[in-house]
C-alpha cells in the first residue's frame, strides 16, 4: 500500500511539474517573445509600371524591403503613410504580407499615389503582427487586436516626379 501511495505522490509531482511547465512555456510565447517574422532593414520606392526611376504623379509605386531573414508565418496589418511637408495621406490598412521562410527581401503589392504632388516625401509603415497562439485565436474567431508585437519604419525618403509636360497636355 505504501507504495501505490508513493507512486501516486511522485505522479503528482510529475504532473504539477509539467502543468507550471507548459504555463511558464505559453506565458513566454504570449508576453516576452516580442520577436516579428521580419525585421525591416531598408527599402527602396520605385515607379511600378518603370522600376527604373521613381514614381510620378498619379502612378503607382512599389516598395522592395531588405529585411532580416524571415522566420515565421503571422497574420498581421499594415498600415501606410505618405509625408509630404506637414500635409499626411493615410493609405489603406490592409493584411501583412508574408515572404517565403528564409528570404531576406520582399516585394509587397503596388500602392497607388493618388492625392500627392511633386517633390520630396517620406514613405512611413507601421505592422501589427499577432505572433502568439492565443493573439492569433482572438484575432481569427473575434477579429479582437490583442497584444501584437509592432514594428514602426524604417521611413523611406524618395522624390515623386512631375507627370511629363508631352503627357500632361492633352
């Protein structure tokens, strides 16, 4: 008898061990891995119809992002801004992309520069990246934004060209 007791007190043990375990493990993939698939290290704006210069007005752009090595698959929203001196265009939030595992570049879908002018801008991107099991559960059954990880820039200054004088005369 007192060793069905002893087995049942060491099972016991094993099993609350194993409980704090796996409560320790999700409370650290839920809280403190704030790690995003990718991190933005630079990127380059070009016109999409001519890749070689950069966009004029009224065109769309394209914007290729050098990046750390991708290392997991996120839903997630991104939000985009064009700055031109104090006047702000918000674009459309839209979903995230994900490149394939390992690459460190990327090639998002064109966005269109609709209300701009010529001149300098800035090119500003935010992510909300819901990484976690349980931000991923409330995200896909909910549509609820818990505790993304973001990630902010890095802005990216370019120039949008006049339309030509020959196109811009009827």
């Amino acid at each position: 008898m007192t060793i069905l007791r002893l087995a049942r007190i060491v099972l016991d043990v094993v099993s609350f061990t194993i409980l704090i375990g796996g409560i320790i493990v999700l409370s650290y993939q839920e809280f403190f891995d704030r790690t995003p698939p990718q991190e933005r290290l630079s990127g380059v704006i070009f016109s999409a119809t001519d890749p070689t210069r950069e966009p004029r007005v009224g065109e769309s752009f394209q914007v290729e992002w050098k990046t750390t090595p991708h290392i997991r698959d996120c839903p997630g929203e991104v939000e985009n801004e064009l700055k031109q001196g104090s006047s702000t265009w918000p674009f459309l939030t839209r979903s995230a992309f994900n490149p394939p595992m390992g690459s460190t570049s990327f090639l998002p879908p064109p966005w269109l520069l609709a209300s701009s002018v010529p001149g300098p801008a800035v090119y500003h991107v935010t992510t909300w990246w819901y990484c976690s099991p349980l931000s991923k559960f409330l995200l896909h059954y909910f549509d609820l934004h818990f505790h993304p990880i973001i990630q902010t820039g890095p802005d990216i200054p370019f120039t949008i060209l006049p339309i030509p004088k020959a196109e811009s005369q009827p």
